[in-house]
C-alpha cells in the first residue's frame, strides 16, 4: 500500500509534501504536527473508546485548522444498508471489537476527541476539523 501511496504523490507531484510511514496505527506519528491526518479504512476495527483515544491523539497533532479524514463504509442510521452489512460481517470475523458505525456514530467520537466541525462529503469519506478557539 505504501508504494502505490508513494507512486500516486510522485505522480502527481506532491511527494516533498507528504510522509508515509507503516507502523501500529496507536503509535504512529501522532508527536509530529501534521495538516492533514488520514484513516484509512481501519476504524472500525476498534471499540469506541480506542478511536475516540486515536482521534484524540489526531487532533493533539493537527495544526490550528487541521482536517482529520476518515475513510470508512458508513452504514445508514437504521443499519440496512446490505452492502454496509455484507462487510461488516467480513470485519466482525477479523478483529473481536469490529463494528460498522453511523455517521452519527463517527460525529460523536469525533466531537469528544475535540473536533468542532464534522462532515460527510462523501458517502465514503468523514472529515472532522480543527479549529481556534
């Protein structure tokens, strides 16, 4: 993965911009500052109180108007989504603490991490915003 991610940035240009590094995501890089952190499509891998401590550790390494991003199958508020529901049943079977989340679900851990301003732009996409006080 970290290849493609390497080849994809030198392609387009941005790769003095960019760190890639491979590692637990509890103890990854979060002592750096960072503009933007991005989530792959791992947290729903963890309990509620896990990913909230990570998105808190996000936010502490976020400049002032930084965007965490979350990329996650969100399942719909009444959890039918059969595609959403097919997968959780895959990632259930990986990990014991596995669940596919809201987006409700997502805004709450994110506003106790501290961020002020949590989107969903995209059906796969979540971003949660640092912002001044």
């Amino acid at each position: 993965m970290l290849a493609v991610a390497e080849d994809i940035a030198a392609a387009m240009g941005v790769s003095h911009q960019v760190t890639f590094t491979s590692n637990d995501v509890a103890d990854a890089f979060f002592d750096e500052a960072f503009d933007i952190v991005l989530f792959g499509s791992l947290l729903h891998y963890y309990n509620d109180a896990a990913v909230t401590q990570l998105l808190r550790k996000a936010h502490h390494s976020l400049y002032s108007a930084g965007i965490v991003v979350i990329n996650t199958r969100v399942v719909d508020d009444q959890r039918s989504d059969s595609v959403a529901l097919l997968s959780a049943i895959d990632v259930c079977n990986c990990a014991p603490y596995a669940q596919h989340r809201t987006f409700r679900e997502y805004q709450q851990l994110l506003v106790s991490a501290g961020f002020d301003d949590v989107s969903r732009p995209t059906p796969f996409m979540i971003f949660g915003r640092k912002t001044e006080h």
